[in-house]
C-alpha cells in the first residue's frame, strides 16, 4: 500500500473498506450455501458472517488510510455506529425475525471488538 499515492488511499477508504466487509460477509455465507447443513449452522454462519464484516470494514479503513489512522478508526466506528442506528431506525427492522436482528447485534461487536484490538495493540 505504501506505493499508491495518499490522495488516491484516501479517496477508497470508504468504497474500499465496505466492499471489503461485503466480500467478506458474501465469501462467509457461500460456505454455508455450498454445504447447509441445517437451522444452528445457518444461525452460526449469519452470526460469525455479521461479526467478521463488521471486523473487516474496520481493519481495511485502518489499513487502507495513509496517515492518522488513530482518527481513522474513532472515526470509522461512529460511522458504522450511525449507519446501524438510522438502518434500524428508518426500517422495520424489528418487526422482521430475530436474525436479522442478531446480524445487527454481531455486526456491531464485531466493529467495536477490532477498534479496540486496533486501539489497544496496533497504534
């Protein structure tokens, strides 16, 4: 990453690290749908799919950024923190069922639990 230049890393940070969550959450949820082996595993895959996106977005943000990376990830969290506030705000997401709702639960340990691993050990 240090050979691109830093205008152009900061201009995908944002495009870069949600693809990059999106991949991650599709590439876990193709090894459930290549082999389904029924009603905890689906539970396990949507719940560990929503975690490690969460964990990705952040971590690619952190990655990606050329410089102030400390900013970046404060940042990136209350991002990622407003965004599920208005989805569940602005949907009827509590009148779906309760995966859908764990998916949301994951998703944010999953953001908070590599901010405070990048927090703590990486800066």
């Amino acid at each position: 990453m240090e050979k691109i230049h830093p205008i152009i890393r900061w201009i995908v940070l944002i495009p870069g690290s949600i693809l990059g969550g999106w991949a991650v959450y599709l590439c876990f949820m193709l090894a459930y749908y290549i082999k389904p082996y029924g009603g905890l595993a689906y539970v396990f895959s949507e719940l560990s799919a929503s975690g490690a996106s969460g964990a990705a977005t952040i971590y690619l943000a952190f990655y990606i950024a050329p410089s102030y990376q400390k900013r970046v990830v404060i940042a990136a969290v209350v991002i990622c923190l407003l965004v599920m506030v208005l989805t569940i705000m602005t949907t009827g997401v509590l009148n779906q069922n309760l995966i859908v709702i764990l998916n949301f639960v994951a998703q944010n340990v999953g953001i908070f639990a590599m901010a405070w691993y990048l927090y703590k050990n990486k800066l």
